[in-house]
C-alpha cells in the first residue's frame, strides 16, 4: 500500500514539471506564460498535491477527469492536465477501464491486476526529441 508518507515525499518535489522544465503548454506564447506563472506561482503543485491526495483516498476506484474537475471547480485542460503530467512521470496510472467515458487513473498501488493504459510517446517532428 501507499503511505501518506510517499504523498509527503510528492509533495516536497513539486511541482512535475516533464515537459522542458514546465508542466506543459500547448505552444502558443499565452500558454507558455501560463505554465511557467502557475509553475512559479505554486497553482501547479497545489493541483498535483490535490490530485494525488484525491486520488490516495479514491484507491482502488481510482478518478476521472470529469470527476476531478467537478470536485475541486477545475475545467476540462486544468484537470487532464494534471493528471497528464502525473501519469507522464510515472507517478499515477491510467487503467484501460473507463468510466463514464473517460480514463480511470489511480495510484501505482491501486491498479490490483488490472490492464494498464500504456502513455504514447509523442515526438517532436522537427527534432525527434520525447514530448
């Protein structure tokens, strides 16, 4: 099982940022400056501390998107987001269940046998370098 103590240990190193330093931005120049603002300003690692908590005590039933956003007044891009970034380091799992629709995501703990939705890895076509 999942300690609370690993959430501690979480929350001490955000926030995630995987993306080139930033927790990601669609490429336009007002995204960007979104990013590195909420990544700076501490809005990024409150929503990663929420999402991972959210999720410690969802445990085996795990979170939507939709469900995640509905809880804390996120919209679409601030709740995938999160959880996006989250599941690109590694640090929570996306099941090939669905519910509602959308993709379950619960802790590595949680995943109880379950198929797993692997992450595609996207590269950038003008430099080949991981997105």
């Amino acid at each position: 099982m999942i300690f609370e103590s690993q959430i501690a240990e979480l929350w001490k190193l955000a926030p995630v940022t995987p993306y080139a330093g930033t927790s990601g931005w669609s490429g336009t120049a007002t995204s960007e400056e979104r990013a590195v603002r909420e990544d700076g300003d501490g809005t990024t690692s409150y929503r990663q501390q929420e999402t991972m908590g959210t999720l410690f005590d969802a445990g085996y039933f795990g979170v939507t998107w939709k469900e995640l956003g509905d809880l804390y007044g996120w919209h679409h891009g601030q709740a995938s987001g999160v959880l996006s970034v989250l599941h690109k380091a590694g640090k929570i799992i996306r099941l090939k269940d669905r519910r509602n629709k959308s993709s379950i995501y619960v802790l590595p703990n949680y995943v109880n046998n379950r198929e797993i939705s692997e992450r595609k890895v996207k590269t950038c076509e003008n430099c080949g370098h991981e997105l």
